[in-house]
C-alpha cells in the first residue's frame, strides 16, 4: 500500500510519518513537494505518487492570522483537500483528513457530536469546515477526524509556550472560561494507524480493504476524554514542572485577552462515535502525564496502552 502523507514537518505529521511505518510505503511530502496553496502541484502530486491512501494533517493553522488571510487560509484548508479528494477518487484511493473543534460556535451546553450543526465563528474554522465539505462531496472513501488542542514536544503549541513563559515570568494569566480537551499529537497519530490498520487486509503486504472503508466511512471525533480550560491545561503543565521557580497560573476571562479570531468557548467533542466504531481513547490528562514523562521524543509507536488501540 502506498500512503501519500502531508505536512510531515507538522505535529501530527512527524508523529504520523513514525506510527504509519509497517502498514505501507510512505511518500512524505513537504511544502517544496507539495504546496497547498498552489491546487495544480496538488494534482500533479497525487496523479505523480498514485497513493492507495492519503493521509492530510496539512493545514494552515494559524487561527489569528487567518482572519487577514482567509483567503489563503480557505485554500489550503478548503480547496487543496477537496482536490485531493477527487484525484484520490479518481485513483480508487481512500483519505483521511483532519478538522477542528473550531467548527462549532461554542454555544452547546454539552458536548459537540458529528451530528450538531457545524457554525464556526472564525475564518479558520469556515476554511477547515469547507475542507469538510469539499472531501464529502467528492465521493471519495474518506475518514475526517476532528480533533481539538493539538500539542506535543516540537512546533508551535500551547504546551510549549507556556513552558517557556513559565520560566520567563513570576505570573500567567491564561484563560479559564474556554472548555475543551487537550489532545497529545502521537494520541491522534497512534489512533489513526491503528484504525488504517483495521480497515486493510492482507498480511505481508496490506491493500486497503474498500468495502470496510466504504461502510466506516465519514466523520468522527477524535480527541482525549475529559475536559478542561485552558488555565486548567497550564496548571497541570506547570505541576509536572521540576523547575524551581514557582509561577502563578491566574485565571482570566476571554474578554481579558483579545485576540482577533474569536474561539468557541465550549469545544468540547463528543468521541463516541469513533470508540464505538474503532478503539478507545486516553484521558487527557493520562496523555499529557505520559507525554512530560519523556515519551513525547522517541519511543514512537509504543504508547499504543495508552491510546488504547
Ligand atoms: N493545532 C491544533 O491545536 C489543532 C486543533 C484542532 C485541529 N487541528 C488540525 O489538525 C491537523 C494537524 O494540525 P497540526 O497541529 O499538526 O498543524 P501544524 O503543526 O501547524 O502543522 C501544519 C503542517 O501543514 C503544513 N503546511 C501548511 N501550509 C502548507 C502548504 N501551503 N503546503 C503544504 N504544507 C503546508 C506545514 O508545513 P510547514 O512546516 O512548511 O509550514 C506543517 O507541516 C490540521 O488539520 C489542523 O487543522 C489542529
């Protein structure tokens, strides 16, 4: 099986390109391979590799910028998936493609399930939901995971940055009253290549198995169990700090911290579709202990007790 991976230098894209080893040969391409914002490099891509599956953790992800930028946002969010999409339909291939959280406004009182109407209240989250779109339409067998609070140990995240303030600064101020689930890169990887797994037949050599794929295709969240704000989130970072210097972790409210896009304030997803129909998944607290614990930078592909694939 041939697996045309996107966005190799991203989070989920360096842990995707370690947890799909074993189940095919994989053509990892970066930006310079592959520009999403360019639609006829993603065609001659994918007519180029003949992919069996694609597997598209790309993005444009930068939730504040694209609100000056949504028009390239929409592309690489939008356009460059469905594209994808119909060459991969064209080839017979599957794909699997990651949303957000961000789709939603917020205003549910419990959490969000695949069956809630989407209504996102940023540029970023309509790009990502006409990504959606744009793949179901194209009639291509297709798994889209929705996830939410992406971190790990490399690239831009939450995470990171709060442990560098945490060192630079005597006080954080960090928002209390937005909800969600904070979900470990290698959480999402694990899972997807333990569901790529399921869905294909053969022993030495695995060929995706279309009738499974068609029957289990569509949208599914995928995110850590449990739920927390993101002050919560900063605290139990910094708990798991050894460092000596103690810093304060003081709630705020969002209207305190302005930033241009607007964030849902509830993000909290629903999972229960994809344990029901896949595998379980870890707390997200559990997830973020083994992640500080030293496993977030090797040992990939081990943590599968923990994803509980
Ligand atoms: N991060 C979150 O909190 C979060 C939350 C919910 C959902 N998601 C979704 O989860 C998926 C993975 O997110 P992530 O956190 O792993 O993202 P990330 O770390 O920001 O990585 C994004 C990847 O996309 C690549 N990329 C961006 N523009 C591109 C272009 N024009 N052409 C080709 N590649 C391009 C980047 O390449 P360069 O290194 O060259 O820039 C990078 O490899 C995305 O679909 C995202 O929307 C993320």
């Amino acid at each position: 099986m041939r697996i045309l991976l996107t966005g190799r230098t991203g989070q989920v894209g360096y842990e995707l390109e370690r947890s799909l080893q074993g189940l095919g040969e994989i053509v990892a391409l970066d930006r310079t391979q592959m520009d999403l914002a360019d639609l006829d490099s993603v065609r001659e891509a994918v007519r180029n590799v003949r992919p069996d599956l694609i597997v598209n953790p790309a993005a444009y992800t930068a939730v504040d910028q694209a609100e000056s930028e949504h028009e390239l946002a929409l592309r690489i969010n939008g356009e460059a998936p469905g594209v994808m999409a119909e060459e991969a339909r064209k080839l017979g291939a599957a794909m699997i493609h990651y949303s957000t959280d961000y789709v939603f406004d917020g205003s549910k009182a419990g959490a969000y399930t695949e069956d809630d109407a989407p209504c996102p209240i940023n540029a970023y989250g309509r790009s990502k939901l006409a990504g959606e779109r744009a793949i179901q339409a194209s009639g291509v067998a297709h798994l889209i995971f929705r996830t939410s609070w992406v971190y790990g140990l490399r690239g831009k995240n939450f995470l990171l940055t709060v442990r560098r303030l945490a060192r630079e600064r005597d006080e954080l101020r960090i928002v209390a009253d937005q909800h969600g689930a904070p979900t470990w890169c290698r959480t999402i990887a694990d899972t997807t290549a333990h569901i790529v797994a399921g869905l294909c037949m053969g022993k030495k050599n695995l060929v995706i198995d279309h009738e499974s794929w068609l029957a289990r295709s569509g949208l599914y969240h995928l995110a850590a169990q449990g739920q927390t704000t993101w002050h919560g989130f900063a605290q139990t970072i910094l708990a798991h700090e050894a460092s000596g210097r103690k810093t304060v972790v003081t709630p705020i409210r969002t209207q305190d911290y302005p930033l241009p896009a607007q964030r849902p304030g509830n993000s909290v997803l629903s999972c229960e579709r994809l344990i029901g129909a896949f595998c379980r998944l870890p707390a997200w607290d559990a997830a973020l202990r083994l992640c500080l614990n030293g496993h977030g930078e090797s040992n990939a592909n081990k943590n599968c007790e923990m994803t509980s694939c």
